[in-house]
C-alpha cells in the first residue's frame, strides 16, 4: 500500500474543497484495506474511506485522520460457477453475473457490460466515481439505480475486522440511501467487491424523460445496450459538468418526497410531480430551484448550473464557509417561496474539529 502524507482533500474530490488529510492511504488489494486500519489503529486516528471524491466535501480543517483510497481494480464474470476475467469469456448465456473490484471506475464497469450486449446498467452511464460507491448511495439515473441489478458485496467489516459478504436483502436499499450510508452501519464496511445480475436483451419503452425525448426527436429505433449508453453519454454531457474540467458534486439537492396528501396539495399549487402508485410523488428539486430564479446565479464563488439547476458548480471558491452560504442561500429561497427543505446530497468529510 501506498502511504502519503498531508494531501490537501480538494486534491481528492471533484468539488475541489477542503485542506489537508494527515495521511492518504492507496490500497490495491482486499488484505491492504485491514493493512491501512491497523495502520490508524496503532496511532489512534480516525479513518475514511473514499473512491474518487465525487459525491464528498472536504472541510477548510482537513481531516486529522487516515483517508483510504480503494484503488482495487479488476472485473470478472461468472461461468461455471468461477469467476473468469472477460477476455477468458467463452460462453454467453442470458444472464451475466459480473463482479467488479471496488477501486474501477463504474463507468469502465458499465461499458464492459454493455459491449458484452446485457441490460442493466445502460442508463447508468457516465455517473463519475468507483464501483465501490456505487452501492451506498444507490446510485441512479434515467430510471434505473443499482439496487435493480445488485446481487452481494464483499466487503471488510471494520467493526468485526473479517472479510464477509452481504447480500441484497441485506442492504435497505431505497432512493439514495442503503445501509452503508444510513443508521448504525453507516461506515461500517468497505465495499471491495460488487457483483451484479445483468440480462441478454434491451430496455423496455416509455424510457424516462430526457431519454425518451432524445429517443422521440432523433428518431432512434435501436436500443441495444451499448447504444443506450451512447444516447446516455450524449444527453449527460449536454447537462452535466465534466468533473475533470469543472468542479460540482453532481446533483447538489435531493429530490423531495412527498405523500399522498403532500403531492395533492403540490399538484394544487402548479408543481410538477412524479406520481407513484399509491399517491406519494417525487417532486424534481432542480424545478424548485429555477423558480426561485436561481438558475445561472453565482452565490459565493457556485454558480447554480445553467444547464441543470439541482448542480452546484465551484466556479472560484476556496473555502467551506463559501459553500456554505451558496447552500444556505438556495435552501433559504426555496423553503420561502415553496415551504419544502432541501436535503443535500454529497457527504462531508468530518473535520473532527469545531466548524465555524
Ligand atoms: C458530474 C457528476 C454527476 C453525477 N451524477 C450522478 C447521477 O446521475 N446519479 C447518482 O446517483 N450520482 C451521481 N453523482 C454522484 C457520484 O457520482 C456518485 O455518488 C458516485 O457513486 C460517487 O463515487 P465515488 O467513488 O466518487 O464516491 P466518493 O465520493 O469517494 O464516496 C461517496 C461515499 O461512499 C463512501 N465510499 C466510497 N467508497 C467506498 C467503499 N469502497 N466502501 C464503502 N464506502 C465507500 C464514502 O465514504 C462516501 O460516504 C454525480 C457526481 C458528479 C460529480
């Protein structure tokens, strides 16, 4: 493993805020992982994990601590009952079962599936970070997330300090969330392994907003995986910043959820809104924010995205207070003009010192 010392966390998030990490440990291989907590452990430092930052805030403070990068690269698929690398594939039935080393970049994981021809994680596309992310916060898009296709993990249980497996009834996935990023095990594990069930085939119509639009005004009839994912690459980076040019988190906000009673007095009110079948809606917070004008606005050094309202962009911030105000002041706007409170998305690195 790989120890370096005094890292600045904007280095090691697409948000590009926070100061330094006291030390940064890149771990390639599963034994590395319990390697780098007895490396905390025999200094008494806190420890978090991390893959490519692009869903995390660092604080001004830094973290006094030991920040893992999973860095555990390789993808396998399973055929008679092994798991082979893709090149030694030589049978193709109608489901893959594809497993992924946590430190891959989900998108590589998402291109293989859909050069190999399977369903599954098409929408996915382009969603930035590592595969090991990938399940904590349920990643999802154009109506797909990873919970539809996530068979187990493997993971290091910190508290136990054993290798195990957790399967997917096992993991209380729902929008954004699961049990490694909500209740007592939040942080628990670190996810080095994801396996996932794919299937021969395509995408069934009516396909989400933007994608079925993009279907409907190009006049595309072909929607095989891989040219799922290409319609996907097309609309996203029309939208989305690239992290490596541009700095955000992504979708800043989460979407508000609402009740029955809720999404009728939303609808009341001229608010667009996704109904479920039993009453309760999702209402798209980008929306919220435009109408409160913020749309394009810069706050602080952010800049509201033009393109898509719900991503904060860090145009010339340097600072956590910055982001802070930024943050408070559209939270602020659209809590008085619509009366709900938006909840952020991204997670902080904990400074573990008073934040002022
Ligand atoms: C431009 C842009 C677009 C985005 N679009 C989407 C989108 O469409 N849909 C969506 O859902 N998200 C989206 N995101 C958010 C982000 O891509 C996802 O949350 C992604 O899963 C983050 O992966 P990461 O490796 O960068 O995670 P990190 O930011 O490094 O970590 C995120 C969280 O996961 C934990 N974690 C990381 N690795 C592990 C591990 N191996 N084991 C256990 N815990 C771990 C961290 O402690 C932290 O709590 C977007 C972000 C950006 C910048």
């Amino acid at each position: 493993m790989e120890i370096r010392e005094n890292i600045p966390i904007a280095s090691l998030t697409t948000m590009r805020l926070g100061g330094d990490a006291r030390y940064v440990i890149s771990v390639k291989a599963p034994e590395e992982i319990k390697q780098a907590y007895d490396f905390a452990h025999e200094r008494d430092l806190p420890v978090w994990i991390m893959g490519g930052g692009a869903n995390t805030i660092g604080h001004d403070e830094g973290f006094p601590g030991v920040i893992i990068l999973n860095e555990i690269k390789g993808i396998f698929a399973k055929q008679d009952d092994k798991f082979v690398t893709i090149k030694a594939m030589d049978k193709f039935d109608d489901d893959l079962i594809l497993k992924g080393m946590g430190g891959e970049v989900w998108d590589d994981f998402v291109r293989v599936a859909c050069d190999l021809g399977y369903s599954g994680i098409e929408a996915l596309s382009m969603i930035p970070g590592t595969l090991g992310a990938a399940p904590v916060q349920n990643i999802g898009a154009y109506g797909q997330d990873i919970a539809q296709v996530i068979m187990s993990v493997e993971a290091y249980d910190t508290q136990t300090d054993q290798f195990i497996t957790i399967e997917k009834p096992e993991m209380n996935m729902n929008y954004r969330c699961s049990r490694f990023n909500h209740g007592e095990d939040a942080g628990r594990y670190v996810i080095f392994a994801v396996t996932v069930k794919l299937h021969k085939g395509e995408l069934q119509r009516p396909f989400y907003n933007s994608l079925e639009r993009y279907v409907e005004k190009y006049h595309e009839t072909n929607f095989s995986p891989s040219n799922i994912r290409r319609m996907i690459c097309e609309i996203r980076s029309e939208k989305l910043p690239d992290p490596k040019e541009v700095a955000s988190a992504g979708s800043f906000f989460k979407n508000v959820f609402v009740d029955q009673a809720g999404a009728d007095a939303a609808e009341a009110k001229g608010i667009p809104i996704w109904r479920n079948a039993d009453g309760s809606g999702k209402i798209n917070s980008g929306w919220l924010i435009e109408e409160c004008d913020l749309k394009g606005k810069e706050l602080f050094g952010f800049v509201v995205s033009d393109k898509a309202a719900l991503v904060l962009i860090n145009k010339s911030a340097k600072t956590y207070h910055d982001l802070d105000r930024a943050r408070q002041t559209i939270i602020n706007a659209v809590q008085k003009k619509f009366g709900y409170t938006l909840s952020q998305e991204p997670v902080e690195i904990p400074s573990l010192t008073e934040e002022k």
